[in-house]
C-alpha cells in the first residue's frame, strides 16, 4: 500500500503586495478626474488622496491606510488597458 500526501491549497493567485481592494470594486466607482490621474502614467505613485478615496469607495473606511508609495500592479494595469479598450471617453 502506498500513500499520496497532497501538498496544502494554495491559492495560486499573488496575494496583493500593498494590500489594496481588488481593483474590479473600486475603479468604475472612481471619479473620473482621479482616474485620469492614475492614466497620465501607471507606474507612478498613488497619491495619498487617491488610495484613500479607493478605501472609502471600498466602504474600508476602518482600514489603515497602506503606508508608503503604493503603485498598481500588473494584473491591475492589465485590467485597466481591458477597461479601457471597453469603456468611450469621449
């Protein structure tokens, strides 16, 4: 008799690195001038003001702030060329 010992679950999605909410609540609730913002360059810094509207838009308003910069990650950007592709500025 042999024995198969399974290797625990893990989640295979990457745990988020600043601890912000998934970006598919808050970002169609972003104002849109703040979301300009974020588009003028993706790799920069959130400002402070914009990840706290994030937490209120999350209703996360008893949550600490994530100290430090906090810079979207890849699967977020990917989200936004996706969002963007789908949604007329004009």
């Amino acid at each position: 008799m042999s024995s198969i010992i399974e290797e625990p679950f893990h989640d295979e999605r990457p745990a988020a690195r600043h601890g912000m909410p998934p970006i598919g609540i808050w970002w169609p609730m972003l104002e849109r001038p703040l979301q300009r913002e974020v588009l003028e360059n993706l790799d920069a810094p959130l400002r402070a003001y914009v990840v706290r509207r994030i937490y209120d838009l999350c209703e996360l308003d008893d949550e600490p702030v994530p100290r430090g910069p906090v810079r979207l990650g890849m699967n977020e950007r990917a989200y936004i060329a996706g969002w963007m592709r789908a949604v007329d500025w004009n």
